[in-house]
C-alpha cells in the first residue's frame, strides 16, 4: 500500500481494494473515529451525467467533528471556507486511492494561530488514522 510524501499537502494511501469497497470501508471508518459524514458527493457520475467523458471513479466525502469544527470557528469564523473535511476515493489507472488534503498545511497557509494549528494536527491524526482503517479494510496488516 503506498502513502504519499510526508511533506506534501495531499495524502493520499492506495488500496488493493476494488472502489466499492474502498468507499464501504471509508463509511464505515469514518463514524469509528467520532466523524460525522455529512454528504457525498460522487463527481464521476455527475461528470459523466454532464456528458463529459470521464472514466475513472471518484466519489468526495464531506466529514466533520462538530467540537474540532467550532474550535476553528471560534477562533476564526472566516475559516469557514476550509470546512468540512473531505476525504476521497478514487480510482486512477486501475489502481483504488483514498486521500485528502493535509488539513494542517490547509490551515497552515491560512492562519498563523499556534491554536488553530494544534487543532488541525489533532484531525489530520484522526483523518489520517481514518484512510489507513480503510485502505487496510480486510486486509492484516
């Protein structure tokens, strides 16, 4: 299973998983951790749905912890805009990946608050804890 870089904003962890199960173990892993799933939103089918040639699978879950989420707020309400979480599945070149964006370099670049940053390293850890359950899913480890 391959992780991205360390130091990239995106992360992203394959999985031997076909899509659908990578999705079913994303939902599942999601509330596990104390994450509620907002929506989802699933961009291929509406990319295709609008007629674009559009091959791959790729569905976009929204999450959020409603006591991390407040925390920003009330620190910064235009933050906002970086809210909720979203994690991914998708599917490139035949290979099934599960990622996000680093919320600690998200809210990095957008505010210097020593607080804030404490906070997006507590939901990176569980966001990331959250895509290696299920890109592990049925699989030992």
């Amino acid at each position: 299973m391959g992780k991205s870089s360390e130091t990239s904003p995106l992360v992203v962890v394959e999985t031997p998983q076909p899509f659908e199960e990578a999705c079913r173990a994303l939902e599942a892993a999601i509330p596990a951790h104390g994450f509620g799933l907002l929506t989802v939103h699933d961009l291929g089918e509406t990319l295709r749905h609008k007629g674009i040639a559009f091959a791959e699978h790729c569905r976009i879950y929204e999450v959020c912890e409603p006591q991390q989420a407040g925390r920003v707020l009330a620190s910064h309400m235009a933050l906002n805009v970086a809210l909720p979480c979203r994690l991914s599945v998708y599917t490139e070149a035949g290979v099934t990946r599960i990622g996000m964006v680093s919320p600690l370099a998200m809210l990095s670049g957008l505010s210097s608050d020593p607080g804030l940053q404490t906070v997006a390293s507590e939901v990176e850890a569980t966001t990331r804890a959250i895509i290696d359950m299920a890109a592990t899913a049925g699989n030992p480890a």
